[in-house]
C-alpha cells in the first residue's frame, strides 16, 4: 500500500474517484477517474472515466489510463451521479454509429443506388465500404 496523499493530505487508496487538471494547449480540462495503482516513481495511475474539455475535444489521442502527480489530483469520496455518458460510453456509440452508416451504404449500392463519384465503380465501393466495416467489426 502506498503512503501517497493528494493535493489536499487525503490518503491515495486504489479504487477511489478523484479529479485532476489535465493540460489542453493552453488550457485545463477537468479529468473524472479512478485511482488505479501506482508507478514505481510515486505517481499515481488513474483510468480515466470522464474529460470535461472546455471547447475542442480534437487534441490528440486520449488515453484511458494515465498516470499523474500525486500533488496534481484530488481524491473525492463520491461525486453525484452524472447522466453524461462516460467517455468509453461515447466511444461505443460513436463506432456503433459508423457500422450503422457502413451497413446502410453498403445495402443501398447493393440495392442499385447511385454511386459516390469519388469511390470509383460499384465494385470498389462495395469493396472500400466493406472494408471499412471490417476493420470496426474486428476491433
């Protein structure tokens, strides 16, 4: 068991919800998660259950597990339920989405509709559209 503490001396126990600042451009997005053990130079890993982004949410690939200063997150006992879809949530329904728009492409070129000029013939886009779908069914 670790002796670290947070920002405000409350012990860091793996399992419990806490809040950090996390650097966007030059700005601060407020980061839900959830203490997850801890590296062997003493910060803390936190999987990272919801970002608050104060305006563009396009920087850069985020991550589901980070790890972070010890004197850089608060440890919150239990914050109020929240109707915002988790990030995890919001990735699935995204991706659900898409499968939904390849599916509907590929039955409607299927059915005779018109081809995209951009994807060549019939043929190549049946092809790049199953591909598409392909590649979001295997991950």
């Amino acid at each position: 068991m670790s002796t670290a503490k947070d920002a405000r001396g409350v012990d860091i126990v793996e399992g419990a919800t806490c809040i950090y600042g996390a650097p966007v451009g030059r700005s601060i997005a407020l980061v839900e998660g959830v203490i997850d053990g801890f590296t062997a130079s003493g910060r803390v890993w936190v999987k990272v259950v919801r970002r608050a982004y104060g305006g563009s949410a396009s920087w850069g690939t985020p991550r589901d597990r980070v790890h972070v200063g010890s004197d850089r997150l608060v440890v919150v006992d239990a914050l109020p339920e929240c109707v915002l879809p988790t990030d995890a949530e919001e990735a699935a329904e995204a991706r659900k989405q898409r499968v939904d728009r390849y599916r509907a492409s590929i039955a409607d070129l299927e059915a005779g509709g018109d081809v995209p000029h951009y994807l060549g013939s019939r043929d190549e886009a049946l092809e790049f559209y199953r591909e598409l779908l392909a590649e979001l069914e295997a991950a």
